[in-house]
C-alpha cells in the first residue's frame, strides 16, 4: 500500500445539496490547492490548523466555486497526514470539476476506505474502530449506530487488548521457564497461570457469547412473511412500511418475487420479506417465487406466519402450521375487521403458537405486532447503552479461534503438558486475538475490509 501520494474524493453524496466536501489527504495537499485557491482573508499555506478559511477554488483565473477550507495538518488529522477538507457547493457538477481539477493537478483518487486505511496503517486507530466507521456510516438502527459508537470509541479493542495482556503475562512466565526451568518456581507460578487463563477465558466466552446477536442487531433481523395466497401478507408489509411497497390485488399468485425492505421497531432493524404464498401451481414463474419462499424462510431469523382469520383454514395453512418452528414463528391472524367473533373457530389449531390478531388493511393490532416481534428479536438480549458486543463476522471468527487455543492451554496447563506446548497455544491465540484488532491480520483480508467501504471514508 502506497502512502506517499496525495489522494482526494467527493465525501458527500452526488446529489443537489446545501453543501458538498471534497477530502484530500498527504503531504503534497497544500501545495497542490494553495495555486487553485483565492483566498478571500486568510492564504492556504498560512491558515492555521483546523481553522476555517473562506474564498474561491479557481483555474487559471476561472472560477469553479466559493468555498470554505479546512486544513487539518499533520498528525492531527483523520489520516494523521495533511488533511484539506473543501466544503463546497453541493452542486453534482461544481464537485465533479473541482475532482477533475485536482485529479489534472497530480493528486490520485482515493480506493473505497482509503482515507481510514491511512489512518489504520498510520496507527491512528485499529481495525475494529476502522470497521466501526462502516458500520455507523451503513448503521440501520439506533441500537446497531450505538454499537459501531461504542467500537469506535476502542471500547472493543480495549476489551480483546485486557485479554490479550493477560495471555502475554502468562506467555512470558512460560516462555521464561522454558529457558530458565526451575521446578520450585514453576509449580507456584501455575497457580497464578491457570487463574489469568480462566479470567482471560471468561472475559473472552462473555464476547463470543454474544456475537451471533451483536450481528443481528447489525444487519437487522431477518423476518420471512409467509402464508398461502391471498391471506395479507403484501398488504401486511406495506402496513408496516406505511407505503404501498408491494402489489396488492384479491387475486391469488399475485406475489410472486420476494421484497425485502426494513423498518425500525424501538431501535432494532427488522428485513422484512414478502414472499410467493405456498400453494401448489402449475405456473412456472410462481412456482420459481415459492421455491424462494422457501429458502427465505429457512434463512429467516423470524417467521411471520400469516393467516386469514375470516376464513377456515385450507389444507396449505393446516400444513405450514406444523411445519414452522415455533420458537422463531408468530401467527399473525390477519382481515381481524371481517371477523364478527373475538376469535376465529380455528384457534385451538395454533395453540403451539404465539399469535396476535390484526388488520392489514386497517392498521389494527399493529402495535401488538410490533411489540411481539421486538420482545422475539431479544430474547437473548439487548446491548445496554455502554456494551461491547462482536458484531461482524471477520471479528467472531477470530475470537472463536482465540478462545479453542486458549482452552487448549488451559488444557494444558491442567494436565502438566510441558511449556513448550503450552507456549505454542497461548501464541496462537494471541495471534487470533492480534487479527481482530488488526495487528496480525493479512494484507489481502485488509484490502477485502476497505475495499467494502464508500469511496471518500
Ligand atoms: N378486509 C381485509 N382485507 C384484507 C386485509 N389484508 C389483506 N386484505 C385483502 O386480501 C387480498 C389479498 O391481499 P394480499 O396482501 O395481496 O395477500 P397476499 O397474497 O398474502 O400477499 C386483497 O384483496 C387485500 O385487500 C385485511 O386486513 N382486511
Ligand atoms: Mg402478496
């Protein structure tokens, strides 16, 4: 990775707007804008750090913009290099000239996450708090900001750094009986050993614990609408969305590509998927649509079975019934407005099932809905305000790899193994640890973390 060069990228989005920001970064940044900008007060290469300074982006006497600068010098910048931020207008063309310009004037443009890689590879942060910033730029939730917050505070990396410095005590007592082996010592010190190790363990099983949650609060929950046809499940998603999102018709089959849009329910994401209803069909295009239905909800997080309450139940909602897994299913009794009674006759045959009337088309019952799927979604917890959950696969993986080896040591240690072996387990675990914050992770596995960010982050 090449970090001499001077690069640059539009940091706003391409859209008309009140403002846009062009983000240059390295050691040739003032040069290059001092000759294409016309200052109003203050010159560029007098301006004081982090001080705005106002005035004209031109060439050769052109003028492309008024604008403000702000120069961020080295370190104490993003990038830790000189950084020049220019907030212009945020015109799609005024940005794209300004680019242009800069480009013809010897800067490069910047990859996908370039400007955090500067960072991470300057050792302004770690790769946990580099990953936060994706995720709090692509957060769809308040609960999944406040946990990419809490990572980019280094809350994360100061977790797994406690960790790591317990295996590094341990591993340098080891280390040095290997060389120096004097069995007195020796046996008081494994005492003390296995107690670091259990603590490092606990501390390690307590994150590990709560990764596969931390990624669902992440990327949302995956909930599949499924149901025969025609008994409100498209009718039920736009409810939810509270826009007309998918066809709606009293035709049956008329869904027959899945939907997936999300929501917010109290902080959480929920990826809602409308989906084909399950019906037998001899209708190639709608039977494509169940096939997908099917492996939707297999995939799901949360099932929403949708019935209609007004009607009996049909031979395909007798076997959805039993065929769903209760503990992620709720039965949505739908088209409660056409129902004269407080329940439909069926009820007893959901009795296994959670459930909550409602009215797609009136909105009735939503709240209880909402409510359900909420206290669904977590059940195996929610972060507090100041918790550090893993949120991302990459970081589970590690920690899974971390935590097998450190037991082998602990293992190890129990069992009177010998220091060598204990030594290479507390290694490889440390290793697996220095991966997660980005000490001992390959280059190629750091180029595919940046390559996933946007351009000008
Ligand atoms: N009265 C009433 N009709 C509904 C309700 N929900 C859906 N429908 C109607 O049922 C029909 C099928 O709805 P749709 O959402 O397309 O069902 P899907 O095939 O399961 O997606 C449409 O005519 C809807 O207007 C409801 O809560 N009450
Ligand atoms: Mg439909």
């Amino acid at each position: 990775m090449c970090l001499d060069d001077t690069i640059v990228a539009i940091a706003t989005p391409l859209q008309p707007s009140g403002l846009g920001i062009i983000r240059v970064s390295g050691n040739e940044s003032i040069s290059l804008i001092e000759p294409l900008f016309k200052a109003v007060g203050n010159k560029l290469k007098e301006a004081k750090t982090h001080k705005l300074i106002h005035g004209w982006i031109h060439e050769d006497g052109k003028l492309l913009d008024q604008v403000l600068i702000v120069v961020m010098r080295a370190p104490h910048s993003y990038t830790t290099e000189d950084v020049i931020e220019i907030q212009c207008h945020g015109s799609p063309i005024v940005l794209r000239n300004i680019l242009s310009l800069l480009l013809r004037k010897g800067a490069r443009l910047a990859k996908a996450g370039e400007f955090t890689q500067r960072a991470f590879l300057h050792g302004r942060i770690d790769l946990t708090q580099a990953e936060a910033v994706a995720d709090l730029i692509h957060a769809s939730s308040d609960v999944a900001a406040n946990l990419a917050l809490q990572q980019l505070h280094g809350k994360l990396y100061d977790a797994i750094n406690q960790v790591k410095n317990q295996l590094i005590s341990v591993a340098s007592l080891v280390e040095a009986n290997i060389e120096f082996p004097d069995e007195e010592t020796e046996f008081t010190q494994r005492d003390a050993c296995l107690q670091s190790l259990n603590c490092a363990a606990a501390d390690l099983e307590n994150l590990v614990s709560h990764a596969d949650q931390g990624r669902r609060m992440r990327e949302g929950f995956s909930v599949a609408l499924i149901g025969r046809p025609n008994v409100g499940k498209s009718s039920l998603l736009n409810t939810l969305l509270c826009e007309q999102r998918a066809i709606v018709t009293p035709l049956p089959g008329t869904t027959r590509d899945s939907i997936e849009e999300s929501i917010q329910i109290r902080g959480l994401a929920f990826r809602l998927t409308d989906t084909a209803g399950i019906r037998d069909t001899e209708d190639l295009i709608e039977t494509a649509g169940i096939q997908r239905t099917h492996n939707t909800w297999q995939r799901a997080d949360l099932v929403l079975l949708i019935l209609d309450a007004s009607e009996k139940l049909e031979e395909d909602d007798l076997s959805l019934i039993h065929e769903v897994d209760k503990n992620r299913t709720l039965a949505v009794l739908n088209k409660k407005d056409l129902l004269s009674e407080e329940l439909p006759l069926w009820h007893e045959e959901i009795s296994g099932l959670e459930s909550v009337l409602i009215s797609a088309k009136s909105g009735a019952g939503r709240n209880e809905l909402e409510a359900m799927l909420f206290a669904k979604a977590t059940l195996e917890g929610l972060p507090q305000q100041d918790d550090i959950w893993l949120t991302n696969l990459r970081q589970q993986e590690a920690a899974k790899r971390a935590l097998t080896a450190l037991s082998r040591a602990k293992e190890g240690l129990e069992q009177f193994k010998g220091e060598e072996f204990l030594a290479v387990d507390l290694r490889s675990s440390l290793n697996a640890l220095g991966e997660i914050v980005g000490e001992t992770t390959a280059d190629d596995l750091l180029g595919q973390i940046f390559s996933k960010f946007c351009i000008g982050k």
